[in-house]
C-alpha cells in the first residue's frame, strides 16, 4: 500500500503540495498499525519519513532538508504517524482484553449456572469440584466444610481426580486455624510442595504455583475450603496465569454458595429429626398420661372409702391422687397445645368477668393470704376479644402461682388495665422474685429452678400452658420483677376495637 501510495503521489508531484503527501502516507500508517500492529506502524512511519524527504521536497531524489518548513513538515509527520500508531494498538489491546473478559465471564456464567441446576448440594458441589479440576488442568480439587466449632471437617465433602496426600494435608492443616480476621487473606500457594505461603495476591506473576487453598466465603464468614492441586509433589509447578487467578476466585463463590447451601440443608434436617423426636415423646406423654387416668379414678374412690370409714391415711391418699390427676391433666393439655389440639372459641368478653370468676375460683386456695383486685369502675368495661375458658385457665395459673410463692398473710393485687392493643391484667405477688438467669427458661415446659421444693403436682407446666395458652389468642404473658421485691406476672390479650364491640351489640 505504502509503495502503491508512494507511485501514484510521485505521478502527481507537479500538481500537490507536501501536506497532501503527509495526510495520505499517514492514512497508511494509520492502516498498517491496525492491521499489524506497533512494529508495522512504527516501520511505516520511518519509510513514510524517508519517502517525503527523498521525493517530496526538493532538491529531489536526495535526503537532505533544504528549508526549514520542510524540517517542520517531516517531524509533524514522523510524530503524527508515532502517535497514531500507539494510539492504535493501545485501543487493539484494550478490545482484546475485553473481549477475553466478556468469553471468561460467559463461560463463568454456564459454570455457575451448571452447578446451580442439582437439586441436591452434596451434588452441586461435586460438580464444581470437578469443573474446577477440568477448568484448571488440574490434579485434583478437594472440599471441606467448616464444622461448628470453626475447624476444618476431617472428611472432604466433594472431590475430582487423584488425591495427594501430602500437599493436601498441609493445605488443609494451614487454613484449620484461620480466625474471622484473616479470612479473606487466607488463600494460600505452596510453591516448593512442602511449605504453605499466602495470600494469592502476593505470589508474583510468573512465579510458579504447585497448589492453592480457597477459603470460600459468605457473608464474611468461613464456610470451608477449596484446595486445587495443580502438580504432584515432585513434579515442576507451574505458572498460574492471571485468567486462571481470577477463575479461581470467581469460582469460589459458586462453590462458597453450594458449601451454604449445604450447611443450611443439614440444620433444616436435624432440625427436623428434633422436631420428629419432640413429636413423637409428646406422644408417649399423652399416652401414658391418658392410661393414668383410669387408675387414679379407681385409687380415689378406694380412697374415698377408706377415708369414710375414718381412717386418716384415705384422706392424705385422696389429696396425693389429686395433685397427681392435676399433673397428669397438665401433661395432657400441654401435648393437646402442641399438637394443635386445642379449639379457642375467641368471643368478645370483659376483663372484669375474667377477674371475678379467678379470684372465685381461687378462693379455695387462700388461706391466710389476700387478693385485692384494682379496677376503675368509672370506666366502661374492658373488653377483649378472647377465649373466656382458656383465659380463666391462665389467670388461675398465674395465681395459683402468686398464692403459693407468697409469705404468709401476704397481699396479691391485681391490677386491669387497657392499654391499646392489649387489655392488661397484672397479677403481682411479695413473694421471693424471680432470679434474673431464670426469668426466660421459667416458660419452657417441665423447667423448676433448681432452689425449688420437689412438689408433686407442680412439675413446671403451669407457665409454659399459660404462655402458649395465650400467645395462640394472639397475647402473651410477661414477667417483670416488682418494685420493693415479688413477681409480677402480665397476661395481655387483645383490646376489642370499638367497632367490633358496637357491632357485637348490634347483634
Ligand atoms: P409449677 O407448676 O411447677 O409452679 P410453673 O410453670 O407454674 O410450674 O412455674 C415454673 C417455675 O417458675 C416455678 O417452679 C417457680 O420457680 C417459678 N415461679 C412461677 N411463678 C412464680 C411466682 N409467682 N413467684 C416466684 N416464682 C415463681
């Protein structure tokens, strides 16, 4: 082109002046450094110099610069054509290395979208295991899994291709103790097969890698490892290219993603074998709950009788089955709770009637001690939407509670309140308080504080029925210490809206 350019200029010398010549050679410079880059260009660019001076300017056919003009117009040429070129093959790289970005994130994509599409984890990883492997060239790609207490699993999860004992061991064993801190830092190279060095970053380009171990990371945190072995020990490592770099990095996010995924599928199940097991013991506790039931009926009335005939022991053996009905009536219920078992027939009823008929109910249990109610009888009625049986069940637990724990002649008070959205009846006792280490686990089922009196009859339900009693009508039932010493328990239970009450009326 350069020659053509050359002949058809020269043919025309008489009729063109030198930037003409300039402007068309430097269009085939131009041309050259993008077809073939810098070299071409560069060589263009000096013939192109060499063709001006010799041809273009006078004295003709002779390399010499006559006026200094002419001096002008060669150098704007030579770095004219200089610039464009570089210019040129900078802007050819730049779309090479894009296009070479665009063909790794595409693949990286089927990648990811390949070890997405297994329905079970154990599977997805195994697939990226060995995707890796294939990928990479590589010897063999291992996984483990971080185990609760933050160590490595002692069995890998998912690999491809032939173990090697020794680079593998030592990986492993230098990523078991990485704490949250170095995490992200912790990719480690061995480059001689016998010591781990890390992270990835700091091996320099060209330096030779044998192995890696990839922390694989969510959210910050560890969920294992991928080691990659690239050569058997022994044998010369290679160069892991840049592409290769950032292949292993991006991988091991797909990987970091299925060793999640795994963990979350094993809590699900042993949280579901809990459950199983839950079910199945509140079964057992139904069943052998309900049996007792026909015995102790029979015991009482042998009781009865013995106490008719004025034997002392009847009365003491009547109380005992008593309490022990009690237990067994608790456990039933709690059993019912859980399983779903219980039908709320949620009505709208006042607080008042809920107050009066527990203190009536337990009158029984009074003795030597009080109960004083506190309700503004200037204000209408506080009404609630709720199951007026199952909520006497609660407040007579609370109670029955309140009395126990309570000195002697000891004051319980109870307090009604509204206090949108819920009506509060607080039952507040002077007994001995609640320690603060007890205050949550006093709710769960069968839980005593260890100070307390082994009782038969009160095995630790009372709360927990109160509690999911309540919460199932939509309400619950607090502790909070009183002032001055005791407990105060609060059952809360929906306000009724004023339009439901009026509509109610309506009715
Ligand atoms: P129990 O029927 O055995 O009393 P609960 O579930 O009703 O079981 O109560 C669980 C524990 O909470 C009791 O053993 C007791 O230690 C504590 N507790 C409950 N109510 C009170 C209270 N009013 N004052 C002090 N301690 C209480």
């Amino acid at each position: 082109m350069l020659a053509l350019a050359a002949s058809v200029l020269l043919w025309a010398r008489g009729d063109i002046d030198q930037s003409h010549v300039a402007l068309t050679l430097l269009l085939v410079v131009l041309g050259g450094s993008a077809g073939g880059g810098r070299p071409l260009g560069f060589l263009l660019a000096l013939l192109g110099f060499v063709l001006i001076d010799y041809y273009f300017q006078p004295p003709y056919e002779l390399i010499s610069v006559d006026k200094p003009l002419d001096g002008v117009v060669l150098v704007a040429f030579l770095a004219s054509a200089f610039v464009t070129t570089e210019l040129v093959t900078r802007a050819r790289g730049e779309a090479r290395t894009a296009r070479q970005r665009g063909d790794e994130v595409s693949s990286l994509a089927r990648l990811g979208s390949e070890t997405l599409r297994y329905a079970e984890p154990e599977d997805a990883l195994a697939a990226v295991a060995e995707l890796v492997r294939s990928h990479l060239s590589a010897r063999r790609t291992a996984i483990r899994l971080v185990e609760d207490g933050g160590g490595l699993a002692p069995e890998a999860i998912a690999e491809s291709g032939d173990p090697d004992g020794m680079v593998e061991s030592r990986l492993f064993a230098s990523q078991s103790g990485v704490d949250d801190d170095a995490v992200r830092n912790a990719a480690v190279v061995t480059v001689d097969g016998s010591m781990p060095r890390g992270p990835l970053d700091s091996v320099a380009a060209g330096e030779p890698v044998l192995a890696v171990a990839m922390p694989l990371i969510v959210e910050s945190r560890r969920v294992g490892v991928m080691v990659i072995v690239r050569e058997k020990s022994g044998e010369p490592p290679r160069e892991l290219p840049a592409s290769d770099r950032r292949f292993v990095g991006a991988i091991g996010y797909y990987a970091a993603l299925g060793a999640e995924r795994l963990r979350l599928a094993r809590e699900a199940e042993h949280a579901n074998r809990l459950r199983q097991e839950g079910k199945a013991k509140d079964e057992v506790l139904a069943t052998v709950s309900h049996d007792l039931r026909t015995p102790l009926t029979t015991i009482k009335l042998l009781a009865q009788k013995v106490a008719g005939r004025g034997d002392a022991n009847g009365v003491i053996i009547e109380e005992h089955v008593d309490r022990l009905a009690e237990l067994v009536t608790n456990v039933l219920d709690l059993s019912r709770i859980r399983a779903g078992g219980v039908m709320l027939n949620l009505e709208l009823n006042t607080a008042e009637d809920l107050v009066g008929a527990a203190i009536s109910r337990a009158s029984g249990l009074i003795r030597d001690k009080q109960i004083v109610p506190h309700i503004d009888w200037h204000e209408p009625a506080l009404t609630g939407r709720f199951d007026f049986v199952q909520s006497l069940r609660i407040l007579g637990n609370l109670l029955d509670n309140a009395l126990r724990y309570s000195p002697p002649n000891g004051v319980v008070d109870i307090d009604v309140r509204g206090d949108a959205p819920w009506i509060e009846i607080a039952v507040a006792d002077q007994g001995p308080g609640i320690a603060v280490v007890e205050r949550d686990r006093i709710f769960e089922p069968f839980y005593r504080p260890r100070s307390d009196t082994p009782d038969v009859g009160h095995a630790g339900l009372g709360l927990s029925i109160a509690k999911r009693l309540a919460e199932l009508q939509g309400g619950e039932v607090i502790f909070t210490p009183r002032l001055g010493g005791g407990s105060v328990f609060t059952l809360r239970l929906p306000l009724a809206e004023i339009f439901d009450v009026v509509t109610s009326a309506d009715d």
